[in-house]
C-alpha cells in the first residue's frame, strides 16, 4: 500500500510532469518560434504569419497522430515494468516504431507533392499559399525525424524517466531559436537572408539533434534497441488497434484544426493572421498542460502492472489539481500579457488589436485543456483507446460541426470558430469522464 501511495504522490507526480512538461512542448515551441520571428520580417508579414501558422497547426496535428505511437509505446513500457515481463516491451518497441514509420511516410508521399493542392484546401491563396508551399516542402522531412525522438520519449516516459526528454527539448528548442535568428534575417555576408525557409530549415536542424540525442539516452542509459526481431510479437495487433483507435481519434481532431483554418482563411488576411496566433498558442498551452496527462499515463499504467486499477481515480483527482493550476498560469499570463504576446507575433496593429479582443477565448480554453487533458493521459495509461476514439468523434461530429455550421450562418465569423472550439472542448472532457468512472458505477 506504501508502494502504490508513493507512486500516485505529489511528488511522484510533479517529478515525472515538470519534465514531460518541456519534453512536449518541443514540437509545437519550434512552430511557435518559427511564427513569432517570421512575423517581424519586412517583406509581406501578414502572409507569411498565416501560412507558418496553418503550416505549423497543420504539422502539429500531423505529429499528433502519428506521436500515438509514443503513447502506445510508453502504455506498453509502464504495463510490462515487471522484470519477467520487460522482454515484450523491448520486442514490440522496434516493431510498433516500424509500422508507424510505414504510416508517416504514405503521409509525405501524399503531400509532399501535392503540397500546392494541399493547402489550396484550406482557402490560402496568392502569397500566402506560395509561401505555405514553400515552408511545409522543408519542414515535412522533419515529421518522420520527430516521430522517431517521440517514440524513445515513449520508453523514457514507460521507465518513469521524463527528464531527459526535458533536456532534449529544452537544448533542440534553444537551437532552433537561435537559428531562426541567423537564418530567417542572415548575419552579414556570412549568411544569406533566407525568409520563411530560412524558419523551415532552423526547425529541420534542430529535429536532427533532438533525434541524435535521444538516441544517445536510449543506447547509453537503457538496454532498448532499435533492433528487429522477427516473428511479430502477438501483442503488436492489441497494441496496433489501439494506435488506430487513437490514431482515428486524431483524424477528428486534424478535421477540427482543418476547419478552423480553412473558415478563418475565408475571412481575410487578417484573420487568418490572428487565428493562426491564437491556434498555435493553444497548442503550445495544450502540450504544456498535457505534462501531467503524460504524468497519469505513465502511472496509471504502472498501476495496472500493479494490480491496484482501483487507484485510478484518486489519482486522476490528483492529476487534474496540479493541472488546473498550470491552466491557472497560463490563463493569468495570456490575461495580462496578451498585448505583449500578440506584439511578439506581429507588428502590424490591426493584427495586436484584434488577437487582444478575442484573447478571451484561449484564456478560457486553459481551464477545459486541464479537466479534459487529465483524463486524456488517464485514458491511454488504462489503454483505453476506443473510448478515447469514441469521444472525439462524438464531441467533433456531434457538437462542434453543428454549432459551426449554426454559428456561421448567423454570420458570426471568427467568433463562430472560437465559441465552437470551447464548446468541442468542454464536451471531449464531459464524454470522456463518464467513459472511464461513471460507467463502471
């Protein structure tokens, strides 16, 4: 009983969620990064603003799906911790990596040249869509490249280890900011001005350290291997059906994303420019709340190892606590800082104004990130992924298209988007609670 108290403490859990905090904040931060200095550049910054922003929404949710390898791969580690059991984990971590990289690579055949077409589908147009074109054909390379650091960050997170993912995150981000500064504006004649490849190829690079330094902690600090064994593991099929579980769960959530943009496109330049801020904000807030999701995933699996699956909801009532007052932080900072925030996006005023005057619609969202993202991670750690599905489509299909849809034809533009996207929000949270504690009563 000691054991299983210690491992759903306050301390067990902050020491596993402040790391897995800046661990997962390492995607959608180059993205961020990527948007904040692209859009102090000269040359067209309210078209460039839009296309890094649908472009890093767009890879951000691409990665979503495919990093669900990670969350299959860390359940898997933390089920399997038992020595006598480690073998399977060790055995199916290559051949889950395996089928996801066949996956992630169908994904880049099938943009990659049809890039143009793409993107086309999101109402972008003139500058804005050559531009798009132009950052995504660089950055694309780096989906694979990611979804391979991710699937290590899923063993470290299964071995209960999530600072070195935090190491990794914090160095690659670092890197990446500081090449977007040499190559997006050049340094003299040493460097080239580079524009918006000049952002692509700073996050390209800093994929490729993260990578090699993940492979560094896996080699050098845990017995996992990259290494394939063959036949198949039978687990891999349980395993794989719940990465499709998940993996059509984010399909939903990628159709959420695609909306958003493509309705707010249909608005104008403008607010193209101020969605795609606030898109990428809430993203940025999403990974960062969704440490302690990774928390909860971790040790509930672990639970389960255990034996203790009555331990759960003590814990999700933990889990959400600590999560509500980082949903606390990250609400007050956008409250009083939402000027500043906006002004390091864009220069142009009409940009900061408007960002200011919905900035209330993200601030709200922080409270229904942490209901809903700790149930999330309690979700995948319980290997739960048909009701993880099933509540996104509900919530997507049921409650954000019609209240779209409705919003819209009373000509509500960017605020039919907003009031649409906390209502999908609040009901992924609400669905997914009864899944794992009220049906059971």
């Amino acid at each position: 009983m000691e054991k299983v108290e210690q491992l759903i403490g306050f301390k067990n859990i902050n020491k596993l969620a402040i790391p897995a905090i800046f661990a997962g904040i390492a995607e959608p931060f180059l993205s961020l990064t990527d948007l904040a200095i692209i859009g102090q550049v000269e040359q067209d910054p309210v078209e460039v603003l839009g296309a890094v922003g649908v472009v890093g929404s767009f890879i951000s949710a691409i990665i979503w799906i495919l990093a669900q390898a990670k969350t299959a791969i860390s359940t898997t580690v933390s089920q399997y911790s038992n020595p006598e059991k480690s073998i399977h984990a060790k055995k199916l971590f290559p051949q889950l990596v395996l089928v996801n990289l066949v996956v992630c690579f169908l994904i880049l055949m099938f943009t990659i040249p049809f890039a143009n077409q793409l993107f086309e589908l999101y109402n972008l147009g003139g500058k804005t869509l050559d531009y798009s074109v132009s950052y995504y054909q660089i950055r694309a390379f780096g989906i694979p490249i990611t979804l391979l650091t991710f699937s290590m960050f899923g063993v470290f997170r299964g071995l209960q280890n999530t600072l070195w993912a935090m190491i990794i995150s914090i160095s690659g981000g670092v890197l990446n900011l500081i090449l977007n500064i040499f190559l997006i504006h050049g340094l003299g004649d040493i460097i080239p001005a580079m524009h918006i490849e000049g952002a692509a190829w700073a996050s390209l690079i800093a994929q490729l350290f993260m990578f090699f330094s993940a492979l560094w902690f896996l080699y050098m600090k845990t017995d996992f291997r990259w290494k394939l064994q063959l036949p198949f593991h039978p687990e891999l099929k349980r395993l794989l059906l719940f990465s499709l579980n998940l993996f059509i769960r984010t399909l939903a959530l990628n159709i959420v994303i695609y909306l958003t943009n493509r309705y707010a496109a249909s608005e104008g330049d403008l607010t193209l420019a101020t969605h795609t801020i606030m898109l990428n904000i809430w993203l940025f807030t999403c990974f960062f709340i969704d440490g302690y999701a990774n928390a909860a995933n971790a040790i509930s699996g672990k639970l389960i190892a255990l034996n203790r699956e009555d331990m759960h909801h003590p814990l999700w009532k933990r889990i959400v606590k600590l999560s509500f007052l980082l949903g606390l932080i990250t609400s007050s900072s956008i409250f009083f800082f939402d000027d500043w925030i906006a002004q390091n996006f864009s220069e142009k005023s009409e940009v900061i104004n408007f960002f200011v005057s919905v900035s209330m619609y993200l601030i709200l969202l922080q409270f229904l990130n942490a209901f809903t993202f700790s149930l999330d991670g309690m979700g995948k750690g319980m290997g739960k992924g048909k009701e993880l599905r099933n509540t996104l489509l509900i919530a997507t299909f049921f409650v954000f298209l019609p209240l779209l849809i409705t919003l819209r034809y009373y000509d509500l533009g960017f605020h039919a988007i907003w009031i649409a996207f906390l209502f999908w929000m609040f009901a992924r949270g609400g669905i997914l609670y009864r899944y794992l504690f009220l049906a059971k009563k």
